[in-house]
C-alpha cells in the first residue's frame, strides 16, 4: 500500500455525513425543501427514502414508456421509464449525449451556471462516464484492464479472505448496523486496494463518496459550497499519491494505470477530479447498497432465503437478482443533442432525458413478479443495473465478484441475517441504499 503524510483533510470526516448535513439544513431553512408539484415527478427524494416509489412508476409505466415533468427542482425533463425504451435510448449515445458538457449523467441542473470554483475556473466535473465518442473510448480503456476476468480470479482469494474476517468478527445475540459493519468496510477495503490507497486513510474514500454521490446537496446553498471544498481537498489528496506514484515503477493500480495512459496523463484539474469522483462512488456506494439490499430482500422473502439457505447453487444467479431488485443507482440522464421524435414525442435539442434505470428493472412487460425476490428468476441477468450499451458499468463483473464472495461465505458460515431493528434508507434520488439496517445473525 502507498503511504502519504498526514494533513489537515483528515479533519473532514469529523463533519457531520452528507445526508445528515442535509437534514439539518432543511431543518434549519424549510423554506428551502425543494418543491415537485407534479405527481410523476420522481427526482423527489421523499419517495424513496419511504420506500413508496414503486407504485408511481408502474402506474407511469402503464401510461407509456416517455412522459414529460414541466416542472421540478432540478427543471423541466423526459422520464423514460420502460425497459425496452431505455436500452433504446442508451443504444443511440450519439443523439443522446452523456457529455457533461451538455449537462452530464445526474438529472441535477446546477443554480448557478456561471458560479466558479475556488481556483477560479467554472466548476464542472469531467469524467469518462460523462463523456461521448472518441475521448470516452480513450479513457475508458484506460481503467478497463483493473476488472478483467484475469483480474477478477487473481483478486478473489484476497476477497474471499476479507469477506470472511468481517462476518467472523460479527457479534451473535446483538442488533449491529450491517452497513456500518459489513457493507462499508468491505466495499471501502476493495476500493483502497484497487487504488492502492493508503490503508490508514482509507475512511476518508467512504466520506468522500458519501459527499460526491448526493446530488441534491447542490439544492442547498452552504453545502454545495461544502461538497466542492471536500471534493478539492479529495483531489489534493489524490495529487500527492500521483506525484508519489509516478517517480516509482508502473503498478496494477487505477492511479498508475491513469498515470501512464496517453488517454489520462495530461488530465486537467477538474477533469481529475471528476474521474476520481466516478470511480469512488461507482465502486463504492454501489456495491455497498447491494450488500445490505442482498440481506433486507432475504429477510423480507423468506422463502427465497430457505432456497438461498438449501442450495448454494443458486448463488451466481441470485446475485443477479439481488442487483436488479436492489438498483443500487436509480436514473442516469441524457440530452437530445438535436431534435428529434422518441415514441411520438417531440424532443428537442437540449433536452433532458433521464432514464429510470429502478422503473426498468421493475417492468412487467419483462420480468414476472417484479416486485418479488426470486434467485431462479431466468432472465434475472436482463436487468439495466449497470446501464446499457457503451457506457455499461466498467466495474461490473467487480461488483458480481464481491457479491457473490458475500453470499457464498454468508453460506459457508450457515449465516442467517434478520433484520431485527431501524431501518433507514438513503434519501437520494440517484444512490438507492440503506444508512441504516440493524440487523441480528442467527444460523441455520
């Protein structure tokens, strides 16, 4: 592992969490509680962290695959909302752009698009996700090789490992927090070796998505001010490990693959930043989200647990399954980059299209039952979860990995989990997860 002085940013994580943060504003400045007067208006983060947004997209979904919000906090926008229509869109990244140029892949609309950062310069965050042909290509197969399938078998005994020295640490008889206790320090561990991050350190990877992965801070004044400082502070960070790396020998490292790629060497400021913050949350919060949404979903259907708990064959499968009925991240937008007609909608260019990636994996014209668990469901793998097209998941078979090393030693130890206290989820409307899941393990 590299190691890096100590400063200052470590004083970061003495601050409250982002969505703690948020709730105090809120609290503070109610005047200031965004505001969806429409009722298919499902940018609205009430609905989620209640757990009763499913029967609003069926019934948009029963409507038709595209509808129109005139109104809402983040501004006018097309929800796509059936399966076919997304892979549909995502299959044309030419007309509909992922650019952050053009808004980027968050249903968010900045308040002020001409505030400027603290160095001076207009604050945007460039990342790969966030951009089109041919710079997108570039950097994209510049990370590509850290999750191979050469990869994914030579990193799966360290996982394997440290999957089982968590669960054996876990205390029986007592409620605990699974994501405090499981969730995070297994995705944050993974996370800190793929970036070969200093391991001491590596709490600040868990605080720094936490912040980077709330969009809606941007609604509140103070904090996005905030999450941009942390968000520099991260960056500062992360130029110190680039300085260190590049004077030594080239690694197997994120960092070092950036370092030595014509496609990422010469990134500019923001533009590294916005990488950083992409390949922090998409391998953190995520895989994070799924781990807790795999033991809330067995505990919620019990007799998909007894099939989990009397054939371990069904696991592969059934991480599948677990990521479609979880959707660790709800919506990714596009703009029209002309005019142009979608299922007989006129739209035009510079609009906002967000594809509803939660609605997708519930549509009934696809999945049965898809409001139910079920780890034999046979096309459980047609689930939109890590998107579609070019711009799918790099880190995809990462995550499946980890997952599955979760369910198979949960499985070696005979671990049942219940849900056995509060359970409190992520009010967001682009990470969907658990800030809190008490939890009680029994055997079986």
């Amino acid at each position: 592992m590299a190691t890096i002085a100590p400063d200052a940013h470590r004083e970061w994580t003495r601050s409250p969490r982002a969505h703690e943060a948020l709730q105090q504003h809120f609290d503070s400045h109610p005047e200031e509680r965004p505001d969806h007067p429409h009722k298919w208006d499902t940018s609205r983060s009430d609905i989620y962290a209640e757990n009763r947004w499913e029967p609003i997209f069926a019934e948009m979904r029963a409507s038709g695959p595209l509808h129109y919000i005139p109104e809402s906090p983040f501004g006018p926008y097309w929800s796509v909302v059936q399966h076919k229509a997304i892979q549909h869109v995502e299959a044309l990244p030419e007309l509909f752009s992922s650019s952050w140029e053009h808004g980027g892949i968050t249903i968010l609309e900045r308040p002020d698009e001409d505030e400027l950062g603290p160095d001076g310069e207009r604050f945007e965050l460039p990342m790969f996700i966030a951009m089109d042909r041919p710079k997108h290509t570039g950097q994209r197969r510049t990370v590509a090789p850290a999750f191979t399938p050469k990869e994914m078998k030579r990193l799966e005994s360290e996982i394997r490992e440290r999957t089982g020295e968590c669960l054996d640490e876990l205390p029986r008889g007592k409620t605990f927090n699974w994501v405090d206790q499981v969730s995070i320090p297994l995705t944050t561990g993974m996370l800190a070796i793929l970036f070969d991050f200093p391991w001491e350190d590596r709490d600040l990877l868990t605080f720094w998505s936490d912040w980077s992965g709330d969009t809606e801070l941007m609604l509140a004044r103070g904090l996005d001010e905030k999450r941009r400082d942390i968000q520099y502070e991260m960056a500062e960070y992360f130029q110190k490990l680039w300085v260190q790396k590049s004077q030594g020998e080239p690694g197997a490292d994120l960092l070092s693959m950036m370092i030595h790629s014509p496609a990422m060497n010469q990134m500019s400021p923001h533009e590294f930043m916005g990488n950083l913050v992409l390949l922090i949350v998409g391998g953190n919060d995520t895989t994070r989200n799924t781990m807790s949404g795999i033991v809330h979903a067995l505990d919620k259907f019990p007799d998909q647990r007894k099939i989990f708990e009397e054939d371990p064959g069904v696991i592969p499968n059934g991480v599948q399954e677990c990521i479609r009925y979880q959707t660790p991240l709800k919506h990714m937008r596009r703009t029209a980059s002309e005019d142009t007609e979608l299922f007989g909608h006129s739209i035009a260019k510079g609009d906002k299209v967000v594809l509803w990636y939660n609605s997708a994996n519930r549509d009934e014209q696809v999945f049965d039952h898809a409001e139910k668990l079920d780890l034999r469901r046979e096309n459980a793998r047609r689930h939109l979860a890590f998107g579609y097209g070019i711009h799918r998941c790099v880190g995809a078979r990462l995550a499946e990995l980890q997952l599955r090393v979760l369910m198979e030693e949960m499985h070696e130890r005979r671990m049942r989990v219940h849900v056995a206290g509060e359970v409190e989820r992520v009010r967001a409307n682009f990470v969907e997860g658990f800030r809190v899941l008490e939890t009680e393990v029994t055997s079986f």
